[in-house]
C-alpha cells in the first residue's frame, strides 16, 4: 500500500490509468498487425470495410497512438480516447445487432483471443475513452517526463498499467469466452 501511495503522490493521477489504457490499444494493434482476419470479419459482419491492409492500418494506428500516449502522455491522450469512443461505437452496433439477429459476433479487438461482444465490451471502451478526456482535462506527462523527477514511481506505474491492461484484457475476452462456455452446453449432453 505504501508503495502504491509513493506513485500516486509523484505523478499526476491520470498517468497510470492512462498508460493502463495506451498498454490495452498496443496490444490489440499488434495483434490487429499479427492477424487481421477476426478483426475484418467483424468488420465486414458490420458492412464495414475490412480488408487486410485497412485492418493492418487500423493496428498500426492504434500502436503509434499508445506508444505516443505511454512515452508522451497529454497530446496523445485525444486520438487514444478518440480510438475508444469509436470502438464504442462499433461495439455498441455489434451488441444492438446480435440482439436484433441472435447471432453473437466476434469483438474482433484482439486477433486470435477475441471474445463474443457484449456490454462489457461497450463499458469498458467508454471508461478507456474516459480515461484519454481526463489526462486532457488534467495535464498529464508521459512517463518520459516523469522518468528524471521520479524512476521508480514510473517503473512502477509502468508494471502497475501492465497488470492493468492484462486484467482489461481478460475482461474482454477471458470472461465473455468462459461464459459463452457455460451458456452453451457440451455437445453430447443434454
């Protein structure tokens, strides 16, 4: 506890949560870059645009975006929550769209470990795009500003937004796949 007040108290408050949410989008840009496909079929299930390059251009954006949000913080911090309010957006048509249909669709947010898309997807893009509007609203440095007054709270609150942007993920597709699985029974039972 005490080493969590250390950071707090050396850095602006928005940085961790910040870096938190820069660490979710480079995750899913590189596997966005790694394996488009999921990502073009919910896309394209959208009547989107999906191709492989559109999908590659769309991770690689997201991973300039978080590495300028977690090295630089402040001005990175628009398109960061400008990404999230779009993936909102997106979510936000998947969810009214399997409602509509019965068809559950694929998030597509993290190549090969997506998930079914639910309300989960939609909160936790909203908090993420809250997040970006808040290190707007109070100034907040990257970790490279903050690496002279303070190494070890920006260690730390590197490894604190790390195991932040893990749990996040698993949120999303952790949590939805395992209850997904207790929803739909074995084949070969009843």
């Amino acid at each position: 506890m005490i080493v969590i007040s250390v950071i707090v108290a050396s850095l602006p408050l928005a940085t961790g949560p910040l870096v938190a949410a820069a660490f979710v989008l480079a995750v899913a840009g590189a596997a966005k870059l790694r394996r488009p496909a999921p990502t073009g079929l919910a896309l394209a299930r959208a009547g989107l645009p999906g191709s492989d390059p559109i999908v590659r251009a769309l991770g690689a954006a997201e991973v300039v975006v978080a590495a300028g949000t977690v090295a630089l913080g402040g001005p990175w911090a628009a398109p960061l929550a400008l990404l999230y309010v779009g993936f909102a957006a997106f979510t936000t048509l998947q969810v009214v769209s399997a409602r509509r249909t019965g068809e559950v669709a694929d998030c597509g947010c993290f190549g090969e470990r997506s998930a079914p898309v639910g309300a989960t997807h939609v909160a936790a893009n909203l908090a993420l795009a809250a997040i970006g509007l808040w290190a707007l609203v109070a100034p907040t440095a990257g970790v490279a500003a903050s690496l002279d007054a303070s190494l070890g709270a920006t260690v730390g609150v590197v490894a604190l937004g790390l195991l932040a942007a893990a749990a996040i993920r698993a949120l999303l597709t952790d949590l939805p796949a395992l209850t997904a699985a207790q929803v739909t029974p074995a084949r070969g039972t009843s």
